[in-house]
C-alpha cells in the first residue's frame, strides 16, 4: 500500500524527497491526486510500511506536512489522523 504526503510548498516537497532519499527511504513524487485536492500540485508518494519513519525523520529535521492519506483497500485515499 502507498501514502501520499501534501506539503505547502514545492520547496518542502524537494527537501523531503532529497533527506528521505539520503536515509535509504524509496519515494516518488506525483501529482497531487484529483481525489484528494483538484489544485494542481506535487506530493511525496511511499509505501506505507516507510510512512512511520519517515515521518519521524520529518520530525526531526522540522519539515512540516499538511496532511497523510493511505489508499485503502477500494482504492480510495483516506486521511490518516495523526498521532496527538
């Protein structure tokens, strides 16, 4: 399964791609799908069994994102909540 990351910026988007990649974490980066946000736009496309550390590693370097969605099993994209 994948998770898509949204960021506020193309900016943030670069950087995570750069860091995540320097710690050995495969991503891609997609266009921000229709059925999460019809603005045109990049996000940061990994499998989900990666998403727990890399968001870590976001954490750590202070790089914010706006919001995590997982594919579920009818292929639709589901907010994740996050961890309060």
């Amino acid at each position: 399964m994948k998770c898509v990351l949204l960021f506020s910026s193309v900016h943030q988007v670069m950087r995570t791609e750069k860091l995540l990649k320097e710690k050995g974490i495969e991503v891609d980066l997609i266009p921000v799908p229709r059925e999460i946000n019809s603005d045109c736009g990049v996000a940061v496309e990994l499998d989900t069994g990666s998403g727990e550390e890399a968001l870590k590693i976001l954490g750590e370097n202070k790089i914010s994102f706006l919001e995590c969605y997982v594919r579920n099993s009818s292929g639709r994209f589901e907010l994740k909540k996050r961890d309060t």
